[in-house]
C-alpha cells in the first residue's frame, strides 16, 4: 500500500466502539442527520471516524459493522479522491492563489491526512511550509461549493461534505454555509470535524447532531504504536502513558 492510499475503515481505528456502532446502526435504519459535528480533542479519532462513516455510506456491498474496501467506492475512498466526497479544510492566501480554495491545496491534505489522520492543524500548516501564517476558510469556498452543488452526483447515492476545521470559517463564509447546513440538497450530507465548537456561530451548532469523540486510552494507543510503527511492548506502553490520549502526539513521540 503506498502512502497515497490507506484503508478508511472503522476497524482501522483504535477503540470508539460505541461511536462506531451508533454510526453503523444509523445507516443500517437510515436515520442519517444531514448534518454532522464530530467533536473532539487534537488527537483523537474524530476525523478518522468521519471519514470510515462517509465510506460507509457510499459502500456498495457493506459489510455488518465495517465497509467492503473492495467496490470502487472503497478503493476511492482510500485515496480521498471519490468525486462525491467534497473536502473543505483551512487554506492559506499563498503561491500568489487569488481565490484561495481547498481544492488548490487537495493534493497536499490528502498526503498528510493519509500519512496521519490524526494530524492537528498545525501540523497541516508544516506540511505546507507556513507555521507562522493561520489559515481560513474563506467565503470563496462556499461560492464554489454551492457551484459543485447544482450538479448531480457523479456515481453515488450520496454526496459526502467533509469540512475539517469548521471553527476556522469566517462569518461570510458561516453566514453564506448557514442555509446549505439547514437544508442540504437530497442525497448531500454534511460532516464537520472540529475541535472548538465555542467558535462556530450558534445557529450552525443548532442546526447539527453533534457526536462527541472521547480520546484515545492508554490501551489502544500502545496497540496502535505496536501495529503501526513497529514500537516494542515496552516503549509503546510509555509512549502511550506520555501522549495522554493524544495520537497524533504519540505518533510524534515515535519519530
């Protein structure tokens, strides 16, 4: 497997077996909300979570508790590249991008995301070379976004919306988000991955079903450590003990 494709599974995901199940058994009654919040901690599975759920999803032969990660919709999904599922993150105005969009900088956030679906947003900002700048997500994102809207859905039942970061969106850009949240088109559904809810604007926090990521334990983090990074029983239980419930930390830790 190269570093541009990885299994977005739920059984790739240490522990959250409650959340798991809860998405899983959301789908299996089709009671899915239309709007989303994962919320956690840095470090913790909510990302990872909404992209094995959104897989689930669009699955063409589920299995009970997990995705087939065979059909085409799968092997898309393991490269976040399936053109039903749009990615909106923090950019930055650089490489003199006038309207600046996620979609000029997809490459690179599939890289890291890929490498680490526990990276933080600083770590995104590293990855393009820019630490001391902050990011955005600026109204020119939800221009776009309501343009890919008017189309059909390329091969799926369901279009996926994966806004990572909502915090970092700007009031126009909340403000313009703000009916498209309310009422998706049929068949869209919006996840957001966040950190600090305190920092959307209330009346998108009221229009969605928060899930609330716990951390990682000990346990599953030293697991990981083992099965991932090839880290001994010993130094995986102290990488573990230091990292908090932080992987993304303990990720580091190895390095």
């Amino acid at each position: 497997m190269t570093q541009k494709e990885k299994d977005m599974l739920f059984a790739e995901i240490p522990g959250n077996n409650k959340v798991k199940q809860e998405l899983i058994s959301s789908v299996k009654k089709g009671r899915i909300a239309h709007a989303q919040l994962f919320l956690g901690k840095p470090g913790n599975a909510k990302l990872a979570l909404a992209i094995a759920y959104a897989q689930f999803l669009n699955c063409e032969h589920k299995k009970e508790d997990d995705s087939c990660n065979n059909c085409h919709s799968c092997l898309m999904y393991n490269q976040l590249s399936h053109p039903d599922l749009h990615i909106i993150f923090p950019v930055l105005k650089i490489n003199k991008i006038k309207h600046p969009i996620s979609e000029n900088f997809i490459t690179q956030w599939r890289e890291l995301i890929l490498e680490n679906p526990y990276a933080s947003l600083q770590d995104w900002y590293h990855h393009l070379g820019v630490e001391n700048k902050q990011g955005a997500i600026y109204k020119d994102e939800a221009r776009d976004l309501q343009k890919k809207l008017t189309l059909k859905n390329y091969e799926s039942v369901f279009r996926i919306i994966l806004i990572w970061m909502p915090e970092k969106m700007n009031h126009v850009t909340a403000n313009k988000l703000l009916k498209l949240i309310e009422e998706p088109p049929k068949g869209t559904y919006i996840l957001m991955v966040s950190e600090e809810d305190e920092q959307i604007l209330p009346t998108i926090i009221s229009r969605i079903q928060i899930i609330k990521n716990k951390q990682f334990n000990d346990l599953d983090v030293a697991s990981f450590l083992q099965k991932e990074k090839g880290v001994s029983n010993e130094k995986a239980g102290a990488l573990a003990i230091n990292a908090k419930g932080n992987m993304n930390k303990a990720i580091q830790l190895c390095v």
